[in-house]
C-alpha cells in the first residue's frame, strides 16, 4: 500500500483495516458469520482504527453483489483508500 500524499501520518489506513473488510466481504455469504456479527465486527473497526484517525467508513452494496468501502478523511472528505470484494 503505498501512502496518499495528500494525507496526515495519522490518517493512513492501516493494514488491519484492508484485511477485516476483505475478509468480512467475502464471508458474508457464508454460515460462519451472520450479518449481525459483521455489522459488529466493522462498528468495532471504525471505533478501534479509523475514528481516532479522523477517518469514515462508507458501505456500498454494488448491483452485482460485491461490496465496496470507501474510506474517507473526515476533516476534507477526501476519499483516503477503496476496498472493494471480489465475487
């Protein structure tokens, strides 16, 4: 991942981050993790590793069924990095 120059030290996604939201995406559909656990699992994220960075998180529900999130830096609403799910 290489660093958004446009962004503070303290608002760098991190690696965390790419890996819980990836791997939640591609769970979702599966018996080992309800929509309720995953929608905690991300709260959880936000709170832990995005909020004291000064950054968002936004769900997208694509029409093919993947899911992108965008993370967003609060202060300028710059969009920071985009996971998105493979199907």
């Amino acid at each position: 991942m290489t660093p958004n120059p446009i962004l503070r030290p303290s608002q760098v996604v991190p690696e965390i981050v790419h890996t819980t939201l990836y791997e939640m995406a591609q769970l979702r559909c599966t018996p080992r993790w309800s929509e309720a656990d995953a929608e905690s699992k991300v709260r959880q994220l936000v709170s832990d590793e995005l909020e004291p960075r000064g950054l968002t998180l936004l769900r997208r529900d694509l029409a093919d069924g993947r899911l992108r999130f965008l993370v967003k830096a609060r202060e300028n609403g710059a969009v920071c990095d985009l996971i998105e799910s493979a199907r």
